[in-house]
C-alpha cells in the first residue's frame, strides 16, 4: 500500500513544500495539510503500518527520523531536534517509541 491511496498527491507535495526547510517540521500542521487529521481511525491505522518500516508495532526514534521520506523519496530527513519533539509529541508513556494508539491519538488531537 501507498500512501497515495489513502492521501491526495497534491495534499502530500503540498505538507512536504510547507517543512522543505530544515526545522520546519510541525507533526501536527503535517497532520493536518496532508489530509491525515481528517481520516478514519482505520485509514490512520494504514498510515501508521506504512510508518512501522519494520513491523514492529512500533514506530521508533529512526523510523520517526526518515518521517518525510515516506511520503515522497525525495522528501529530506528530520533533523535531530524535530524527530526528538515529533517523538516527545507521540511517545505518551516514555517508552521511546510511539504504538499505533499513540499515533491515533497525536493525529487527532
């Protein structure tokens, strides 16, 4: 699965434009220009699973730093301090990695 079939391609070109720069990146104005925000428990589930690089149930700290890239190759990767902030955000019980509950609820909030 792609994450064009859950997300309009212009919706995505256009979050990926909005955090180019380095340090720009906000999960939750990402969230929402991207069309995430508004989907169905179920579709961010689909989301996340394309996340969870390796199937973890999890999506860790490395994951988080490569974020970008999964909605477009060519998108750069976090920078240190935004994939620490963007984990700090999902990760509610300090475990160091965010479960799909946990990135249900960051989505929506």
């Amino acid at each position: 699965m792609a994450m064009t079939d859950i997300l309009s391609a212009k919706d995505i070109e256009s979050a990926l434009f909005s955090c180019q720069a380095d340090d720009s990146f906000n999960c939750k104005s990402f969230f929402s220009m991207v069309g995430l925000s508004k989907k169905t428990p179920d579709q961010i589930k689909q989301v996340f699973g394309i996340l969870d690089r390796d199937k973890s149930g999890f999506i860790e700290e490395d994951e988080l730093q490569f974020f970008l890239q999964n909605f477009s190759l060519s998108a750069r990767a976090l920078s240190s301090a935004e994939t620490k902030t963007f984990m700090a955000e999902g990760d509610t019980d300090g475990d160091g990695k965010i479960g799909v509950e946990d990135f249900q609820s960051l989505v929506k909030s």
